[in-house]
C-alpha cells in the first residue's frame, strides 16, 4: 500500500476535532447501534479542514469530471467532518465512502458532487433526497437551491442528521422519518429527486412527484455488487432516461409495514 503523506495532518486534524468536542453533551446511540455522530462544533476561521476541503475538490472533483462550478464551491463549504463518526474523522476528506451505522454509509465525496451535478439544482427550486443517511448530501442541496426535502427510513439516522444539519444552520432542509419508495406527496412536485440508496427498480411513486423538466438521479439493481445510475428526465408526459454507468449504493431500505 502506498504510503499517504497527508495522513499526519489528517491525525492532527482528529486531535484538534476532539479537543473541540471534549465539552460537548454525548448522546448514547440505540442499544447495539455502531458508530457515534461527530459532536464537534462548526469550524472556527482558519481550521485545517478548510485546506483538506480545497485539496478535496482539488483533486477528488476537478480532477475528475466534475466542472459545475457552482458545484464545486458548494462542497468546499460542506464540513464533511461534521456528519462522519468520530472514529473516521481522520479520512473525513479522503476519496471513499465511510460508515454512519446502521448498515449505511456517507458517500464518497465525487458521488455527491456527480449526483448534485447532475440533478441541477437552482436557487428558487424544490428538491428531495430519499436517504438522509448523515445528512452530507442535503447540506450540499441546501447550499444551491431554497427547499430541501429529504427523508430517511432509519428513525436514529433521521434524527442524527436533523440535530446536525440545525446545529449547522442548515434550516432550509426538512427531515421526515419515513419509507423514502413512496415519496413525499404533500410537497410534491420536485423539481430534482436524488435517491441516495439502490432500490431494484424505479419506484413509480417518485416518478409521479416529479416536476415538469424536473430530473430525477437513481441507482438500480439488486442488492450486493454495482448498480446502474440512471438519469430520469420529465418532458410532459414522457420521461427520459439515460444511463450514466456503473455506480455501487447500500440497498434502498423498505418498511415491512
């Protein structure tokens, strides 16, 4: 394995982070849940993640394909290291996914920034996110466009990533702890809907809510192995889809009820 020369700096980083939150109220997980929610608080002017940021979109997203340039300041403002747990803090900015428990993950960072990219989301517009997770992904929609409605099935992650998103100032995000397949009808229709998890088809639901040239971005397939990411366009009646490539998501998460 290739030695990585910014890893002295990311431990730094970990140290400074938990000196921040050595005050903070812990809030215990549901029994048998892995992995606690960072509690540090915003960072201060001139913390050191504001480098690892820059070097994150740097390298991760210009270096790649994504060219939005709105896009790109949108996920140098994002403190990915306040939605990922306290034992990751260290690879926060690095170019993978990581564990939030309960089975999930915050997608790596050119995901989010590809996903955001391609659902377009302008100011004055109404998106949702099905998958909160840790709520990463609203935070970026929440600094290109007015309304962001996103909702997660798993009732602690819900409640994690709405205390973390209001602790952050994001309060043009709404939470809902719900199945995500049938959507959210009573603010529908969505201008942009991005699924955050891989169901095995398109839920109908979600095509229905979804505005007049609004665009739609989803994973599918079966659960385990890759997922097409597929790009769902509404033209009137007719909807559009095109299939960008090969991606890898957790399962979309249904209720039994």
């Amino acid at each position: 394995m290739q030695a990585n020369p910014n890893r002295p700096l990311r431990f730094g980083l970990l140290l400074c982070l938990l000196v921040l939150t050595a005050c903070s109220p812990a809030t215990s997980p549901a029994a048998g849940a892995p992995s606690p929610t960072v509690k540090a608080t915003p960072s201060p002017a001139g913390d050191p993640t504001i480098k690892l940021r820059q070097a994150m979109v740097k390298d991760q997203l210009q270096g790649r394909d994504i060219t939005d340039e709105r896009v790109l300041a949108a996920m140098g403002r994002v403190p990915r290291h306040e939605f990922v747990p306290v034992e990751f803090l260290d690879q926060a900015y690095e170019d993978h996914p990581l564990p939030i428990g309960y089975g999930q993950t915050i997608s790596q960072p050119y995901i989010v920034a590809l996903m955001t990219q391609l659902v377009n989301p302008q100011p004055g517009k109404k998106v949702l996110e099905i998958g909160t997770g840790s709520g990463y992904q609203a935070a970026v929609l929440a600094e290109l466009t007015d309304q962001v409605y996103s909702i997660e099935i798993i009732p602690e992650l819900a409640g994690r990533a709405e205390a973390t998103l209001k602790r952050l100032g994001y309060d043009k995000i709404v939470v809902k702890q719900a199945d995500g397949y049938w959507g959210w009808a009573e603010h529908a229709p969505f201008d942009a809907i991005l699924v955050t998890a891989a169901p095995d088809h398109v839920p109908q639901p979600l095509v229905v809510q979804l505005a007049a040239g609004g665009i739609m971005v989803i994973p599918v397939g079966p659960p385990g192995g890759y997922h097409s990411l597929w790009i769902l366009e509404r033209h009137g009646e007719e909807i559009i889809r095109t299939n960008w490539g090969a991606v890898s998501f957790v399962p979309l998460t249904r209720s039994s009820k």
